[in-house]
C-alpha cells in the first residue's frame, strides 16, 4: 500500500491511488548498458595499457595512471548514482480524480503536471518498435480539453492497460462532472 | 590513514590544486544528487540505504585518490 500522503503535492484527503507508474526497467536498463560501456573503456584502456605500452605501468607514469584510474572510478559512480535517480523520481500517478505526471528532468528541474479526468478528451497507447513491442511498453498520450495541451506518459509498462483504465475512469466519473468538461467545449 | 598532502615542488602544487578543484566539483554534484534523492523519494529507507552506500563507496575511493596523490613524485 503507497503512502498516499507523500505520493505527490495536494492530494485530496478522499482521492484512490488507482495506479503509481515508474517508466519501464527497460528505460533504466538501457542507460545502465550506456554507463557500462565506460567502465569497460577503462577496464579495456587497463589491458590495452599493459599489453602495448607496458612503460605506462611502471614508475612514475604508474602513479599518474593509478590516480586517473580512482578519480574515473568516482565519476563511474556519481553517473550511476544519478541515472538510477533520473529513473526513480520519474514517476506517474492515476487516481480516481486525475493524473498525475511527475517527471524529473535533472537533478534540479522537477516538474509536477497533473490534469483532470473531466477535461480528458482521448487517450491513445502507442508501443513503437521491437524492443517495447516484446516487452510491452510505450508512450500514453492524453489529449486534453484545452487545444493544444498533451499529457504524456514516457515509456511506461502496459500502455494498453493504462489507456483503458484512464477512460474507465473517466466512464466512472459522475455526469455533472463529465457535462462540464462538455460545456467547456 | 593517510599522511597529510605535503607540496613540495611547483609542479606538485598544480597537480594537488587540479585534483582538488576536481573534488570539489565530483562533491558539489554528489550533494546535489543526494539532496535530490533524499528530498523527493518516495520511499525513505530505500533513499537512505543507497545514499549511505554511495557515501561509504566514494570515501573509499576519494581515499585511495589521495593515496595515489601522495605517492606522485615530480
């Protein structure tokens, strides 16, 4: 059970989390892949070194190298620690009164959408290639009330299952509710 | 522990000037990364656990940096 009171800012005391969403393990996946290949261009650099310029590993150059080698090894961790926080406060809520799309664009550009069931007008899933399409994830697009406003969900798990919850909801809507949002157009 | 970083040639000085402005800088982000995670995740102990890991596997490295620092001679 989330705990509905930090999920995100002004949430309504009598508002259901129907769904919390992170984008797919494989978006995170793909950066990680990004990331090893820096480590294997040192590992790589270490062997190349030893097999083809053998003076680099002894004194003084060893020193110099050793050193370069740690400071790399920090910044190898600094990156991993910040893809894997890109990826964890990438987030998206669906409750039974709107949606919710929080997504971090880096370290210190954070913005918080959120958007009302009432002024939905179409949800579309789309999965686009070969790795989403065996793995089932994809964009969620909702075209809002407003002419020129789309809400997206980026790359998340089931895009299919998310569209067809988002308009259930919708459909579940009490019809004063849904008249507004029609009254509005 | 590691001895106190002495400077004892021009050139030494440099290299410990760039090396720490270097640190700094990998410091300022990490802190900034870890203000990030700790201010904005949703599940506390999760946050806390991996900023501690962080810390303690950085320290290690800034650590084993300066040793090798140290033991450039010019």
């Amino acid at each position: 059970m989330p705990n509905i009171k930090s999920l995100f800012p002004g949430q309504q005391e009598n508002e259901k989390i129907c769904m919390v969403l992170r984008p797919h393990w494989m978006v995170f996946f793909l950066k990680f892949v990004a990331w090893l290949m820096f480590l294997v261009i040192l590992l790589g650099a270490d062997w190349a070194i030893g097999k083809y310029l053998p003076i680099l590993k002894t004194e003084p150059y060893l020193d110099y190298f050793n050193l370069f080698k740690t400071i790399y090894f920090m910044f190898l961790a600094l990156g991993l620690l910040i893809i894997w926080i890109m990826y964890y406060l990438d987030i998206q809520i669906i409750t039974d009164q709107r949606v919710v799309d929080i997504t971090q664009g880096s370290l210190l550009h954070r913005t918080i959408s959120e958007l009302h069931l009432s002024r939905i007008e179409d949800v579309t899933a789309e999965v686009n290639g070969l790795l989403p399409t065996f793995l089932d994830y994809g964009n969620v697009y909702i075209q809002t009330a407003a002419e020129t406003e789309r809400f997206t969900f980026d790359r998340v798990p089931s895009p299919a299952r998310i569209e067809k919850m988002i308009l259930d909801l919708y459909e579940q809507l009490p019809d004063h509710e849904k008249l507004k949002s029609d009254l509005e157009k | 522990m590691n001895p106190v970083y002495q400077p004892n040639s021009i050139g030494h000085s440099i290299l410990a000037v760039i090396f720490y402005l270097v640190m700094a800088g990998f410091m300022l982000y990490s802190m900034l990364a870890l203000y990030a995670l700790l201010k904005y995740g949703r599940n506390t102990i999760l946050c806390i656990i991996v900023a501690i890991f962080y810390l303690i596997l950085t320290a290690s490295l800034y650590s084993a940096a300066v040793f090798n620092l140290n033991l450039i001679k010019f």
